[in-house]
C-alpha cells in the first residue's frame, strides 16, 4: 500500500492598509508567492491578502479621467524604484514602463546661466504619483481579479487595531458599515497618519515617532514646456525667485511642472506679489523676475498659481518599523514620510515592499524572523532618507547657494579626477548599488548634513518659539538697553566673584 504525501496548506491572513505605491507592490509580490512554483517557496503556505484604502480604485479608471480629477505630484521614479518595480517584469513593461518621462540629463540654473550634467548610466523616469499608483492597481486588478486569495476593499478606511485579537476595525464610506477584519500579518502603508502606526505608539514603551512638517511652502503648476529647456531634462532652480527655490520636471503630453517652494520663516519677506489673488500681477511679476528660461504662457503659469494654496507635506521619524507581538509592520510614508527635496519618498516605499518580501522568501516565510529583519535593514534608510531631505539643503537662502556652487564644482573635478575627488552626495541620491545611508554617510564626512543641521534647527526653533509667543520680538526701547546693561552688570559681578573667592 502506498501512501499519498500531502502537504497541509497554511493560509496567513494579510490586512494592507493603504494602497498607495509600498501597498500595492506588496500585496502584487506575496500573492505572487502563491502561483510560484520556484524551490524558495515555502510548501503549504499561501497569502490571503486584504487590500483597504478609502479611496477609489485607481486601476478602473482611465488616463482622462486621472489627468482631469487626480493629479498628484511629479517624482522621480530612479533605479531603487524601478528595480523594485521589476520584481514583477510583467509589471514593469506592460504597466509602468510608458507613464513617465525618462531623463536624459539634468540642469542647474543659476539665473540664466545653465549647467548640464548627464544622468550617466543613472536610470530615472519623471512621473504622475497617481499614474504609477493606478498602472500597479490596474496591473493587481486585471492579474488577481478572479484570485479567491485576493479582496480588495477600497472607499474602505481603518478605523482601529485591536491588536490584543489580532484584528481592524474597518469602515465603508459610502454605506457606512463597520466589521472587523482577522489578520495574522498586518502591514502598515496608510501614509502620515496611519492607524496602524498608532498602534506601535500604544504597545510600545520604547517606540520614538517624530511627526513634523517639512518647514516649506510651495506651490506646483503644469505648464507648456519652453522650447528653450529639453523635454527630457530636469532642471534644478535654486533661485526661481527672490528666497524661492524650484525645480522644472518633464511630463507626458509635452508638459513641464514647475514647482517653487520657501521655508515657513521667510513668509512675511517674499514678495507681496507671489502672495496676490489676481493673476495679472503675478504673471507680470513672474515675466519679470523668473530668469532660467522664457515661459510659453505667463498668464497661464499665474492663473494655476493663484487658483491653488500654499501646499505643505508631513516627516516622519520611527526608531523601529515592527511589533513582533502584534505582528505588524510599517513601510512607505507611514514609517518615513519625507520631503520631495531629493525625489526619494516613493521609490523608497517600493523598495520597503520589494525588501519584505525578499526577506520573507530568505526567511521560509517566519514571520518571527521576517518582522525583526525587516526593520534591522530599513529604518537605517528610512532615517537616511529623512535626514538628507531635511539637511542635505539649507534654509538659509546664502548656505544653500554656497552649497549649490560645492555642487557644481564637486561634480566637475570628480568627472575629470575621479580617483582624488569624491562625487557631491547629490549626484550619489537613487544610483543603482548606493544606499541612502551611504549618501548620508558621505554627506556626514564632507560636512554638508551637520552644517545644514545646524542652521536648519535653529531656524526651525526659532520660528516655533515666536509663532507660539515663547519668545517676544525686540523693541526699539528701553528694554533692549535694560538686557544690554543688565548683561554687563552680571559679567561684571561673575568677575568680581572670582576676584573675591
């Protein structure tokens, strides 16, 4: 008699909060795991993955109708989010490949005096946030749509983690009904605010969140791009007006974003005309003042400009992305929310996704020893990645053109001396085999990062301790003479304690 091996199947139960680029990619990589018959897949065990976002899916929409209702940022999509991305070749190529532009070089403008580098073998493509969101939802939609191992549940939010009984609260939006879901792997990726997140700052004694703004203002227009720049070529703007920084992104559909952005403190300083609610004064001032490149049309710049507030986006800062007792995990936004400064966010959300499951597959699928893992090999970049965002530029409008001059010349002494000058951390951001602790490391040793700290800080306490009244403006009376007298009048009596003792 000859007896039938069967191997039991054991079916974990995944919740992914937040389907933005880390939670897409990941549910797409561990349902994946399910139809691979490769020798590092585990026997018998199976993902039963649960999808929850509050908004709409994304991948049932059509390009008109993302470019009309949901555009979002423009981002750099460079080797660590591409090689995440092809995990899943067919995902790649037939979903993501096309959405945006690849950039074939990079300019500095310094007023009108332009510098061009190339990319070199440095693989990036400018791209719609939302477009890359939606090409990963449409490609899960149309490869998972009959997968009994797959619910999605979008117009759906968390609302709570029960995390003594393993399970969410979630709530539909449209009915407004409310049930619990089971999970054995709970996976954060629900953006700034997460719920999830929240329930690593309840559990956790020793669990450090740190969630601020990025101390910018901005604003972002699409615009007709100028014959003057290349449709392929990103162009940095450190002087785009007086206290302003910018950069020009290419788009699809010959369009450039050109955004400009100031630190918080400097608000009363810009210029009223950038504050104005009519259009015609702001593209005269913008006719006037913007030097790189002439516009196609000042009118339609201003329009968009005054038809939109002043953005601001959140930072995140976690000492730890896991609770090994919960059994959960944080990734994306939720762990390391950050500033656009150095296009990094999204492509190091994927690579959150892209690293889970690989250290999932090391592991044989223990989560026991995934979830530790995971955060030993992220939270240095994560942290990397918020730090060079914050301090890798200055505030300060002098510091940052002292340091965007460093940039230039660095670049072209380790072009022609290579072995004797290293390259600017800048051009070390998103290159293929280069961590972000890497960049932050040189960064670090050159200096840049602790000067730019530095000022950064301070300008940042300064501002909070007067915007909330800790600390007065000076006046032109006899206070003012009262501190200085008062500061000699105790120098003067420390020395004459000394004298005395």
């Amino acid at each position: 008699m000859v007896e039938s091996s069967t191997v039991s199947t054991k079916r974990v139960k995944v919740v992914i909060s937040g389907a933005g680029p880390a939670g897409l990619l990941c549910a797409s990589l561990l349902l994946a795991r399910n139809n691979n018959t490769d020798a590092d897949v585990t026997p018998g065990v199976e993902y039963d993955v649960t999808l929850i976002d509050g908004r709409q899916d994304f991948g049932a929409l059509s390009k008109e109708e993302l470019i009309k209702s949901f555009r979002s940022w423009m981002l750099g999509l460079a080797n660590h989010g591409v090689d995440a991305i092809k995990e899943l070749p067919e995902l790649y190529e037939n979903y993501v490949k096309g959405e945006g532009i690849e950039v074939e070089e990079i300019n500095i403008y310094l007023g009108k005096k332009k510098f061009i580098q190339s990319t070199g073998e440095q693989q990036e493509f400018i791209v719609d946030r939302n477009f890359v969101v939606a090409a990963i939802a449409r490609y899960i939609k149309e490869t998972h749509s009959n997968d009994d191992h797959f619910t999605p549940m979008y117009l759906s939010t968390c609302q709570y983690v029960d995390y003594d009984n393993r399970r969410v609260l979630v709530r539909n939006q449209e009915s407004k009904v409310e049930k619990y879901i089971e999970y054995d792997l709970l996976i954060g990726c629900d953006g700034v605010r997460s719920t999830v997140r929240e329930a690593l700052i309840k559990r956790h004694s020793d669990f450090s969140c740190r969630l601020t703004d990025i101390f910018q203002n901005f604003k972002a227009v699409h615009v007709d791009c100028p014959k003057s720049i290349s449709s392929t070529g990103l162009s940095l703007l450190p002087d785009i007006f007086p206290l302003f920084q910018g950069i020009a992104l290419p788009e699809t559909g010959g369009k450039v974003n050109i955004t400009g952005g100031y630190p918080r403190h400097l608000m009363d300083e810009i210029d009223e005309e950038l504050k104005s609610d009519d259009y015609r004064i702001v593209a005269k001032y913008t006719k006037e003042n913007f030097k790189a490149f002439e516009l196609v049309d000042y009118d339609d710049f201003a329009k968009q400009w005054v038809g939109q507030r002043w953005n601001q986006t959140g930072m995140v800062h976690c000492n730890f992305y896991h609770s090994s007792q919960m059994s959960i995990v944080i990734m994306g936004d939720a762990a390391h929310a950050t500033s656009p400064t150095i296009g990094m966010g999204m492509n190091t959300a994927l690579r959150d996704a892209q690293v889970f499951c690989n250290i999932l597959k090391e592991n044989n699928d223990d989560l026991t020893l995934t979830l530790p893992a995971f955060s030993e090999a992220r939270v240095k970049e994560g942290n990397s990645l918020t730090s060079l965002a914050s301090n890798l530029y200055c505030v300060e409008t002098k510091p940052q053109i002292v340091e965007t001059i460093h940039l230039i010349v660095r670049s072209i002494f380790h072009k022609k001396f290579p072995s004797f000058v290293d390259d600017h951390p800048q051009n070390m951001v998103g290159v293929r085999g280069v961590m972000l602790c890497d960049v932050y490391d040189h960064a670090t040793k050159l200096g840049i990062v602790p000067k730019h700290r530095s000022i950064n800080e301070k300008v940042r306490n300064d501002y909070f301790e007067k915007s909330c009244g800790m600390v007065k403006p000076w006046k032109s009376d006899n206070s003012e003479r009262t501190f200085i007298f008062g500061s000699v009048f105790v120098a003067f009596a420390a020395a004459a304690y000394k004298l005395i003792v």
